[in-house]
C-alpha cells in the first residue's frame, strides 16, 4: 500500500519547528517529497504542511508518535493518508454549471475526491448525478421544515463520513447551528469577488452598476453570510458592451474555475485555517 502522507500543523512560532520536525520524520524513516511553511508575524503562529513517504511504521503508530511530536510544541495538527481521497457531499441548487464542472474534473481524475452524493432542494440535476453513478438525494425546503431538512442534511454527512461538504451554488442559508456544526469543512462559492451585489440577481445589479470587474470568491462557511475565511478568488475583466447575459456566463466560468482550486486545494489537506483568514501552500 502507498505509505504516502501528508502532515499539517501549526503553533506558536519558536526557532527549531523545522528541524524538529525533519529529524522527526528522519527518525521514523520518512522521506520529504514536498514542504511549506509559514511564520505568521502578526499573530506568532507557525504553518507548515510536508508531504512525506513513511513505510517503517504502520499509520496507527505513526500517529502515535506525531501525537508526542505535537504535545511537545503545541501543534494542532492531522496526518492524512494521501491514497485516501477525501469523502465529500456536494450541495447544489437549480444553478448547476460549478456541479457540472466539479463532477467533470473529478471524473477526469482532477480532483481527490470521492464524491458520496449530491444534495439539493430540487430535482433539476438527478440525472446528472445518475450519468456519474452518484447517489441524489431531493430534500425540498418547505415553509416552516428548515431544521428538519437540515438534521437530514447533517445525518447524511455524518453517515458518509464527509470530511468536505461543497456548496455548489446551493441557493439556501444554513442555520447557524449548521454552519458551526460543519466549520472548517464546508465551502460555499460566492458570485463577487468582494461581499457586494448580495441578494436576488447578481448580474443585473452588477450591470446596472456598469461594473469593470467581475469576480468570485471561494471562501469556508460560517454563520456570517459570505465572510467565512477566504480559500481563493479569481476576476475578469468587463465593459460596458456585455449584455446581462455575458456578464452573467463570464461570472459563471470564473465561479467554476474559483471553486475548484479552493476544493483541490482543501482536498490535498493545502489549506490552513489563521483565524478570520487562510494560509494556503499552492
């Protein structure tokens, strides 16, 4: 089996992280393929993500020792197995061009995903999931049903092991007891490359407005609506010779190319929660 894995941590900056952490993995016959690291100056925390091949020991005992590695430097730290792709819930409204472009890469091996179903309020994409052979679950949002969908919702995660849930243009705000229940591992897609234009129809305000930039932000959720930390963000140039419609198809492709760096990136364990923000090692 692939002994490959990736370790991510962070702590109080001090001198020696570095060095403690290499002559750990030399210690335990680790070989480093790839290595970042990050001094926060602000904050006086240390990041670091190292991908390491580890055959000497098997994962239980591995962890064990990282465990003492961690106590030792006041790490928060995971250690994941690189072979195993992350189990993820895809949510999705009736807007289906960022599910269409995940389930795409994700099928042309782009993606370390294993993708355990689709979720939505509609039914506008079940023949989508059913051309991937991916489970579709319709949950609709009646008046008054909110929190009933939602402990569905969360017993669906839960029993697929979602280590990712991906809000793929899903048209619904989570309760806030849902978003603290999934933080760190929900991600929405939000149509602006800044919190603006919020509400009904995007486009048409940013038309209105004779905007010069669109955008998109992929950003972790949490009960403030769109100013979770921010994972990635991406712009394209405008004028005023765009109707709505090519405003609207242009914000769509930049949305999809947004959110899959941000699921590749939290997929290959890349990002790093700092507080309010993110450190992410492309």
């Amino acid at each position: 089996m692939n002994a490959t894995y990736v370790l991510t941590l962070s702590c109080p900056d001090k001198p020696g992280i570095v060095h403690a952490v290499s002559g750990f993995l030399l210690q335990h016959g680790g070989n480093i393929e790839e290595a970042a690291q990050f001094n926060d100056h602000a904050t006086g925390l240390f990041f670091m993500r190292v991908q390491f091949v580890c055959e000497r020991l098997p994962e239980p005992e591995l962890r064990q020792q990282v465990q003492a590695l961690a106590q030792a430097h006041q790490m928060h730290w995971g250690l994941h197995a690189w072979h195993e792709p992350m189990r993820c819930v895809i949510f999705v409204s009736q807007q289906g061009h960022c599910l269409n472009d995940l389930l795409f890469r994700w099928k042309s091996g782009l993606l370390r995903l294993d993708i355990r179903a689709i979720v939505s309020n509609h039914r506008d994409f079940y023949q989508l999931a059913a051309s991937y052979n991916i489970p579709f679950q319709h949950l609709p949002l009646r008046p008054g049903l909110k929190a009933e969908v939602e402990a569905r919702q969360l017993e669906l995660i839960e029993q697929e092991q979602a280590e990712l849930v991906v809000l793929a243009r899903y048209m619904q705000i989570l309760s806030d007891g849902m978003c603290e229940q999934l933080a760190g591992r929900a991600i929405n897609i939000h149509h602006s490359f800044l919190p603006s234009f919020k509400g009904a129809k995007p486009y048409h305000q940013a038309h209105q407005r004779g905007v010069k930039l669109i955008g998109a932000t992929a950003h972790y959720v949490t009960a403030a609506l769109d100013e979770g930390p921010i994972i990635e963000q991406d712009v394209a140039r405008v004028d005023h010779s765009l109707s709505i419609e090519d405003l609207a198809a242009s914000g769509q492709d930049t949305e999809c190319a947004v959110l899959a760096r941000a699921v590749k990136w939290h997929s290959e364990h890349r990002v790093l929660l700092n507080g309010h923000k993110t450190v992410v090692f492309r």
